[in-house]
C-alpha cells in the first residue's frame, strides 16, 4: 500500500476546494469501511485528501466515516492530519471569517465512538489536538487562540439556551464533527489538529435563523484562506 505523509479533511465548503487540487482516486480498506479520497502532492508533501461530507455534503455528522478515515491515516502512515471545520461563535466578537485554532474540546454529542469496544483500552487525551502547534505557526497571529471546541450530535443546530450553557462552560465555538474526529485520530495514533472557521454567530447572539446555506456561501468565501493554512500547516509538519 502507497503511504503519505499527511491527511487533510476539508469540512463544508472546503472539501471540494481540496478536491480541486486533483490526484489520484483512492479508496483504503479498513475494519470500519473503505475511506475514500484522493492522494495529492500538497506542499511537498503526498497527501490523502478527504471530504468529510462526501461529494455533494450528503453525509450528515453523525455518519461521517471517523473510525475508517482515522484507521486509513494510520495504515498509510500519516504523521499528521489537518483538517477544517466550519463553526457558530459563541463570543460576539468573533464574527464571520475568525479563524481559530482548536486546543481542547467539550465532546457533548453523546456518540461513544471508540475503536476498542472488544477490549479495554483508555487513551490519554490530555493534548485533544496535538497538531494545532502547526496550524498556529502556519497562521500565527491571525489565529484565535486558545479555543475550546465545543461538539454537539447534529444535524440540527443548537438552541439559545444550549448556547448561553456552552458559553457559561467556557467554550469557544459550537460545531458538530471535531471532537469525534479527535478522538478517532487519538486512538489511531494520528497527531491531529483543526482550523475552526467561524461562519456565523451562534444561536442567540444574532437574531437572524440560521440555514446551512448561509455556512455554505460563508465558506466559500473563506475557503481559499483555509486552503492556504492548511497547506501551510503541512509545510511546518514537514520541517519538523
């Protein structure tokens, strides 16, 4: 089997901007399902890109294929894997466009996804995003740091009062993916890091209703910049 150096998850509005970068279709057998991507030469670097909705955003969160991609990153020897995700703020001054880099995380999406449900194994998450440290180099001081990403089940979005108790728990940004992905890339030995995108103000701290399309046409717009932190995150894994 071919190995890579990294592995690069684009969340929504950023999986199809990896995609364009073109490769080679892959598709990596594992015990949790084939994860299925592309192998691209990123920043000097063999990368297995994957869309973490699947082509078309048709994949909801709490059927996003963690344990398979993470598994699949490990088989291939990834050193690391950056990914984005797109996120409600849950400070007022972090508007549309923040870019924060995930430190630690409030996993409240009740999921228990594990691969090591036949035997007893804990795994020290002490560090939850152990890759953030090149992120931070490859942004800098554009960066919100530090950021407690807080994770919810999906699909829905949360309600004003959920938000106000992720507030007053001292998280940052509210989002339904990161925490589970951490886990899966924790337990595969896969250093991880993720570059939150802020597409919107939480609900409560805005009085418009908050649609997909609007996170949507958000991360388009911010796309391109997220691309670019990404495969500068990469350049600094590289380097050592």
């Amino acid at each position: 089997m071919l190995g890579v150096d990294v592995g690069l998850i684009g969340g929504t509005g950023i999986g199809d901007r990896l995609a364009a970068l073109g490769g080679k279709a892959m598709h990596v057998p594992t015990p949790h399902g084939t994860a299925r991507g592309t192998l691209v030469e990123v920043g000097g670097a063999r990368a297995f890109v994957v869309r973490r909705h699947s082509f078309g955003h048709r994949t909801p969160p709490h059927h996003v294929p963690y344990l398979a991609m993470a598994d699949a990153l490990r088989r291939l020897g990834a050193k690391a894997c950056f990914s984005t995700a797109a996120v409600g703020s849950l400070h007022a001054d972090w508007g549309v466009g923040t870019m924060a880099v995930c430190t630690d995380m409030l996993d409240l999406s009740g999921r228990n996804l594990t691969m090591f449900d036949r035997t007893v194994r804990h795994t020290d998450f002490s560090d939850p995003f152990p890759a953030h440290r090149h992120l931070l180099s490859a942004l800098g001081a554009d960066a919100k740091l530090p950021c407690v990403y807080a994770c919810t089940d999906g699909p829905r979005y949360e309600t004003p009062y959920e938000v106000e108790r992720l507030q007053k728990m001292g998280a940052d940004v509210v989002g339904m993916t990161a925490a589970t992905e951490a886990v899966a890339m924790h337990e595969a030995g896969v250093p991880y890091g993720c570059l939150a995108v802020v597409t919107n103000l939480a609900a409560g701290l805005t009085k418009s209703a908050l649609t997909h399309d609007e996170v949507g046409e958000a991360m388009t717009k911010l796309g391109e910049r997220a691309v670019e932190a990404l495969v500068s995150a990469v350049e600094v894994a590289l380097r050592g």
